[in-house]
C-alpha cells in the first residue's frame, strides 16, 4: 500500500509524503501506481518548473519514497500558486483513493 500524507499549513497545502509501493499488480503493470506517481510527481514538476520554488524534495524508488516540501519563506503569490497546485493534486489523489482504497491511504494534516 501506499500511504500519501498532504501538510497544511494555516489552512494552505505545504507539502506531499508518499511512502510504499501500491502493489495492486506486478511492478511495471501496476496502473495504479503509475496513475498516483503521475499525480505527484506533475505536481511537484509544477512546483519547481512553472512557479519556480526551490523545493525540498526527496526520493527513493526502492522503498517508493518521495517527499516534496515547501520552503517557510515564499512571496504570497507562490504561496498561492503552490496552494493550488498542491490542492489539484490532493483532489487527484483522493479521486483515486476513492476507488483503489486498498492499494493508497491518503491523510491531510
């Protein structure tokens, strides 16, 4: 299973955690897994590439960790271009929560 975790911050979305693999068919088939990395990982390239932040980000495909965590200082308008982009991708993931419960569990806190 993989467990995705959105940080909020004063009610603004702050950052993505993804750990584990969902394994809901063999690895390279897995269309769940690739519908979930396509999600985050479109939204941590909008992050850095279209609104320019220096993301904190990591990542292990072994374990299928990746972590992507907003700076603490960004102008109101990243903050707000970030926000959206962080809060399209929650709505992607919890749309495929929706379905594939057994394979992701998603929390925002």
């Amino acid at each position: 299973m993989v467990n995705v975790k959105f940080s909020t911050s004063e009610g603004k979305f702050v950052g993505v955690e993804c750990t584990g693999h969902c394994d809901y068919v063999a690895e390279g088939e897995d269309i769940v897994c690739a519908a979930l990395s396509s999600v985050i990982q479109t939204a941590v390239l909008g992050l850095m590439s279209v609104v320019g932040i220096n993301v904190g980000y990591e990542t292990d495909a072994d374990t299928g960790y990746l972590k992507a965590i907003l700076p603490k200082s960004l102008s109101k308008s990243d903050a707000h271009d970030a926000d959206v982009i962080l809060r399209t991708a929650y709505l992607g993931v919890s749309d495929l929560h929706e379905t594939f419960s057994d394979y992701i569990s998603l929390e925002v806190e």
